[in-house]
C-alpha cells in the first residue's frame, strides 16, 4: 500500500493552513520535511499534486481528488480509532435488536437519539419480527434482544424479561360472516369452526 495517512495528514493541513511553511509549524516538522513527504507521495502515486510553476504551489485537479478522498480515509481512521478505544473499555461494537412489527418503530427514535448521544461508536442494527420471531432471533443468536416480543421470555438460562405494555386486539369479521350474527361471547370452538387471518409469524424453526 502506497499512501499513508501520515501524508494524508500532511495534505490537508496544506490546503487548511494555505503553505507548506504553515502547515510544518502545524504539525511541527521542518518545511524540507514538509516538501519531502509531498515528494514522496507523488513518486508513489505516480502522479502530481502540486503545481510548482507559480510563486505558490497550487493543488491540482489529482491533487484535489486525492485530499478529498485522503480526509474521509482519515475521518474513518480516527472513527476507528474511537470504537477500538470504546469497544477497549467495555462497549460492543454493535447491538442487533429485534423489534415486533407490532410496535410502532417510530417509538423507538427517541431512545436511539439518546443511545448515539451517549455512545457513537457502537451500531444499532434493526430487525422487524412478528410473534415468535424476536424470540426466536434470541434464541438462535440473530439478537441480542428483543423489543416488542409477546407473551414472556423463554424458560430457559441467561434470559429474562420486563414488561413494557399491553396491547389489546380486536377480534374482526366481515358484516355479513356467519359469525357476525353469533351470540356473544364467542367461545373459541365456535371460532376455530372458520379460517382464520393473521400476520406470517417470522419463526424460522419454532
């Protein structure tokens, strides 16, 4: 690998503080070492960055390419270094949360504003699941956990749950279904006597 991003570091702050002179006091090197470290670059790259034929040294249209590329490449490799140093001290690198399409998402984006205020460095990664599907995501280690699940938490080591609300449904016909017309209250074997209509449950093996 040709580049560096200590040469990188070096052509930003050139074009940030307008000078090769101005960007060693910056960075406190030598203006040689400044000149020699572009020089190397561009032997490298086989190509040219400045154009010299002026008082001033001007970027040229590779050379803008190249800053604009080099600061993302060292915007990322200053966001590694933040997640190598929270994921050091404790936080995971990435959480993936199962989420019941039964719960608005929408809820949800005040809680993920706060999370990112605290803590930048770690990804949130959603899944939509419906009835079993967040427990099962649990189960088989598609999630770390699950918001939204029905019913409880599984009887099984290492988890555990809260409740966080209750959701009422509606049991609903058509107007002219026979069971429109039932006496009420319907008992659940006169209901199972029809076909019934519901959301695909994302349970793959349960």
């Amino acid at each position: 690998m040709k580049l560096s991003l200590e040469a990188l570091e070096v052509l930003d702050a050139i074009d940030r503080h307008g000078s090769f002179a101005a960007a060693g006091e910056a960075l406190f090197k030598v203006p040689s070492s400044i000149s020699y470290m572009i020089g190397k670059l561009e032997e490298d790259l086989g190509v040219t960055l400045f154009d010299r034929t002026g008082l001033k040294a001007k970027l040229t249209p590779t050379g803008q390419a190249v800053l604009e590329d080099g600061r993302r490449l060292l915007r990322g490799a200053i966001e590694l270094e933040r997640r190598a140093k929270k994921i050091e001290a404790g936080w995971e690198s990435e959480l993936r949360i199962a989420v019941d399409v039964i719960l608005p998402f929408r809820i949800l984006l005040p809680y993920i504003t706060t999370f990112y205020g605290e803590n930048s460095q770690t990804r949130l990664l959603f899944s939509h699941e419906v009835s079993g599907g967040p427990w099962e995501a649990l189960l088989d280690g598609r999630a770390d956990f699950a918001i939204g699940a029905l019913d409880h938490a599984p009887n099984l080591p290492g988890f555990s749950s809260c409740s966080i609300g209750q959701v009422q449904s509606a049991f609903a016909v058509a107007p002219g279904h026979p069971l429109a017309d039932a006496v009420e209250p319907l008992d659940r074997s006169v209901i199972g006597q029809y076909r019934q209509v519901e959301i695909q449950d994302t349970s793959r093996q349960r």
